[in-house]
C-alpha cells in the first residue's frame, strides 16, 4: 500500500492561520474576523500582516456574521473564525440569512469541531456541525485532513465564489499529506487503493484509516482509503466507483450520525447504487471531557476500532 | 428641498403599499405607512444614490439596509417610483413567481436589494460591515439602516451597536422606527425596558430625534446626523417619533394593522384620505 510518512505532528486549525496568511498576500480582497479568539483560529499572522484587514469583533458572534455579509456584499472576501459550535449551531439563523440565502462570499472558518476539542468537554465539542451546513442550499462544506490540506482548502476557499464552512481542529495530529497539492473542491481523494473494502472518511479520521489500512494489510487484507474532504458537493462518481469496485463499505467521521458524511453517502447510494453501509461515528451522543486520545477510543474512531470493523465486515 | 414634492410622493408611496397589501390579502401595512415619509426623504432628498448605475456592491454610492424586512410594502414602492424597476411590477407583491417576495430578497434580481431581510434584528451588523468596506476603501459615501423599536429587543442589534462605535463608523446612521407598536401590543407593554435614546448613547452612538412624519424635520435630521458623523467618526442613531398606519385615520396608532390586509372596502375607505399624485401602478 501507499505508505503516508507523518512530518511530524502540527495542528489543522494552524494549518487554517498559514492558508490565511497565503491567501492574504495573494488577494488584497481577504479580511479576517473573530469573536475574541484571534490566537485559538490562529490569525496572528495574517493580523500581524494586514492589520487593516483583521476585524475583531468581541464575543458577539451574531454579528459577526452580519458585519462578514456587508463586507462580502462590498466585495471583500471575509473568513470568520470561532469555535465551530459557535460558528454554528449559535448563529444558525444568521447564517441562513445573511450567507446562505443572501449568498455572500463569506468563509465560515470553524476551529475545535468534534470531540478531540478534548478537555473542554460537550457545550465545546460540536457534532453536529455538519449536519447544519449541509442543511444549507448552496453551502459548501469542506472538513479536511491534517495541517497541509487545511492550509490548502482555505486557499481553494478564498478563490472560490460563494459561501463555504471549513471544518478543521484543535489537537496536534499527523500531517502527512503533499504540502504543493492544491486542494481541489468536490473532490474526493483516494488515498489508498484497496480491493476487499472501502472506508470513507474525512478529518481527524482520515490518519485513522490509513494506519487501520497498514495494520490490516499484514493480515492479507486490502482497504481502500477514500478522503472524502468536501461533504458538500459530494464526489458521487468517485464513491460509487469505489463501493462498486470493493462492495463493502464503511463510513467514519468525527460527527454524530444525524446529517453527517454517513447519511449523505447513503443518500447517494441509495439513489444511484444501493448498498449496504457501516457507519462509525458518535452516534446520538454528546461529547465529554478527555484527552482527544482516550475520547476517540472511547467513541469508537480510532485505527483500532476501524480495523475491527473491518474485519466485522469482512466475515 | 421640495417639500411639497415629497409629500406628494409619500401620499402616493401609501396609496401604492394600501393596493398592493390589499391585493396580496396579506403584508404588513403599519410600519410600512410610519416609515413612509422616513424612506421618501431618504430616497428622494437624502441619500446619494443612481439606479441606473446601482449594483449590488454599492460602490460609489450611499447603501440603505432594511433591518425590518416585513416593511417591504414601503420599501419596494419607494424603490419602483425613484426608478429602480417599473411601478407596474407593484402589484405581483407576495405571488408566485414575483421578483417582490413577502420579505426582501437578493435572489430574483429586483434592484436596488442590497441584501435579503425578514428576520429581525440582523441589519445594523450588515450595515456596519458595508460601512467599515466603505471606510476600508476610501469610499467617503454613508450607510444607512432602518430598524424597528419592536425589532430593537433583538440581542443582536446590541452587537452591531457596539461593534460599530468600536470600530468608529461615522458613516453609519440608523433610523428606528419609533412608533411604540409590535406584533403583539404597544412596545412597552410587551418588553421594551429603559430609555431608548439613553440606550443608543450608551452604546456611544449619536443620537437625534425628530418627528418622522414632518418632511422638514426629516431631512433636517439626516443633515444634522451626517454632520455629527463626519465630525465625531461614530455611528449616529436617528430616533424617528411615528406613528403606525400614519396616513388613514382608522389605521393609525394601533398595533392591529402591523400585519394585516385591509379587506377591498377598507382599502376603498384608505384611498379616499390619500392622493394620487403620480398616478396609480
């Protein structure tokens, strides 16, 4: 199998601040905003950089959002970063209205989504922001893998026309990926071919698949590894290929079931190429505290419980 | 000023907001007519402003944001009499396939919609966003924003009002629309607490008041809160006294009209205390 060397462990929400930066010095068009977490988002640079251009907004997210539609409507190109609850689920509304509806280029920067936000614990820790955005006419929603495909989705953000919800994290994981790759939206990536089944996946998940897929290819079996970066529009030829090619599939992500990649997967195929589907995710549950470790052990999203499936599946 | 001119264009705006509500069977006529002569002095008299060169962004222009969407009976009138699209397409207001939603939209081209309303509460934050672009750009034209004082029991207004003073928008001025009514009874018996001037200067905004049905002390404000703007660089709130369902005697000062359609007699009985001055859509 393709073997991923991880460069050493950074996070992805740093991998948002470097994206930022580039994409600043490339469009004098992009300004950034926060609700008082300029150093969780990591903007520092981007603010030390263009100061005119970095917007604080205080802890009031809701109008944060509004501010980000004006600037769009007059042609800036905004990224507004907070916590992805709260860049979410507490402006639903806002976002509706003044992103989707009003179709703004605003970017929806969304930091410390899932429960590897850790210690913090569940009013922290959303699970159901995919849900949310998908639910969105015309949105956008892209949740990509490690640190190098972040920086680059945030570029690939910034050049795109439309409202767009970047997903990414707080922990330090494996950054494995090509740093030169631009990102492409609506593409699903194969990250590893396989021909006895199929995990799709996305985020945080991704590392985890790729080390189930070595653990597994010592005991003769081969997984196909499909990063499915971009939820939303989803790459339905290359999940079908793929399901055709192996049968069997799994779909884990770092989000309950309720709206996430699991039941828009199963919506394609159920529509275009029905198929039986396994789902790893956190269920109905919230999240508590923990280490980011010991929480995706304890929900069941780790190499080990992916591997176990796997083999579940293929008994 | 002309202001006879804009007391006829303000009698013919209701005439135009009573046909078209009565003909859609629903809409909100009273904030409509309060706001009525608030919106002719804007647009005719105020504000800066081209609808043959008018584009979404609106650069090189003043920029006017609704917050309260449900006044798009006003609002679209006012638009299709300065010029913005033809007065004949008034009368599709609410049905199927109109360019005139049942609140304002960007999404079927109508111009002069700079941003989709209807939840409350949302327009001074998009407003201050087009004013800090404005600022960002150089651009030396003014932001306005019509709130209601119903509407201003919304959270997020409160945080458009310090956001904007923070990052001192001097071109930002906002209407309310003070005329004490909501959907559910007067303001102050269904929640609105506290002086809402007081609460404005609080947030460091300027602040004027006038009388929002009188042509001169309209336009006298807008001077007076672009002068104070210009030389303070912070927002300014204009607190327009008015009164719901202005115009027609039955309509006026009640909260009963804030959503409701008149019936074809009731509207007859509204056109006989209006003129038509410009000729009916």
């Amino acid at each position: 199998m393709k073997k991923y060397i991880d460069s050493g462990k950074k996070d992805t929400r740093s991998g948002f601040g470097e994206g930022l930066l580039r994409a600043g010095k490339a469009d004098e068009r992009v300004v950034a905003l926060t609700a008082d977490l300029k150093g969780s988002l990591k903007m520092d640079a981007f603010a030390a950089e263009f100061p005119e251009r970095f917007i604080q907004c205080g802890i009031a997210e809701a109008n944060m959002v509004g501010a980000a539609a004006g600037l769009a409507i007059a042609g800036k190109i905004p990224f507004i970063g907070s916590f992805a609850e709260f860049v979410t689920g507490r402006v639903y509304d806002q976002l509706r209205q003044e992103v989707a509806y009003g179709n703004t280029n605003v970017k929806i920067a969304s930091s410390h989504a899932g429960i590897t936000l850790g210690e913090d614990g569940a009013t922290h820790q959303t699970m159901e922001d995919i849900a949310l955005m998908r639910a969105l006419p015309g949105m956008v929603v892209i949740n990509p893998c490690d640190y190098n495909q972040t920086m680059q989705a945030t570029i690939a953000a910034a050049k795109y026309q439309g409202p767009v919800y970047l997903r990414f994290g707080r922990p330090s994981v494996p950054n494995f990926t090509d740093p030169e790759e631009p990102f492409e939206i609506g593409k699903a990536y194969v990250m590893n071919e396989g021909k006895d089944a199929t995990v799709f996946c996305c985020g945080h998940l991704v590392w985890e698949a790729l080390q189930a897929a070595e653990i597994l290819e010592a005991e003769g079996i081969s997984l196909e590894v499909v990063n499915v970066a971009t939820i939303k529009p989803l790459d339905e030829d290359a999940i079908i290929a793929s399901i055709k090619k192996t049968g069997k599939a799994i779909v884990a992500e770092e989000h309950n079931m309720a709206g996430g990649l699991g039941e828009a997967i199963a919506g394609v195929l159920a529509q275009k190429y029905p198929a039986k589907l396994e789902f790893m995710n956190g269920g109905d549950r919230f999240g508590q505290t923990g280490t980011p470790a010991e929480l995706m052990a304890l929900y069941g999203l780790d190499a080990a419980h992916i591997a176990d499936k796997v083999r579940a599946v293929l008994k | 000023m002309d202001k006879e001119n804009l007391q006829k264009i303000a009698s013919q705006v209701r005439r135009d907001l009573i046909r078209m509500v009565t003909s859609a069977k629903s809409g909100h006529p009273g904030g409509s007519m309060s706001t009525t002569d608030i919106l002719t002095a804007l647009y005719f008299e105020v504000m800066d402003h081209n609808p043959a060169t008018w584009t979404r962004d609106g650069k090189g222009q003043d920029q006017f944001i609704l917050s309260a969407g449900h006044l798009a009976p006003v609002y679209y009138s006012i638009l299709a009499r300065a010029g913005y699209f033809p007065v004949s397409e008034l009368g599709t207001l609410r049905k199927m396939g109109s360019r005139l939603q049942g609140h304002p939209s960007i999404r079927r081209g109508l111009p002069g919609i700079t941003q989709c309303s209807g939840s409350l509460g949302q327009g001074v934050s998009v407003a201050a966003g087009l004013a800090l672009a404005k600022k960002l750009d150089g651009d030396k034209h003014f932001v306005y924003v019509l709130c209601g004082d119903g509407e201003s029991e919304e959270g997020q207004i409160w945080e458009g009002a310090e956001f904007a003073t923070h990052h001192s928008l001097g071109n930002l001025i906002g209407m309310t629309d003070w005329n004490g009514q909501q959907i559910d009874g007067p303001v102050e018996s269904v929640s609105g607490g506290g002086d809402l001037q007081l609460k404005w200067q609080a947030f460091g905004w300027n602040t004027v008041t006038a009388d929002g049905h009188d042509m001169e002390a309209i336009v006298t404000a807008f001077q007076k809160a672009k002068e104070m703007g210009k030389k303070t660089n912070r927002p300014t709130m204009i607190l327009f006294k008015t009164d719901m369902g202005h115009g027609v005697d039955f309509m006026a000062g009640t909260h009963k009209w804030h959503g409701k359609a008149p019936s074809a007699e009731q509207c007859e009985a509204a056109l006989a205390q209006l003129e038509e001055t410009l000729g009916d859509y």
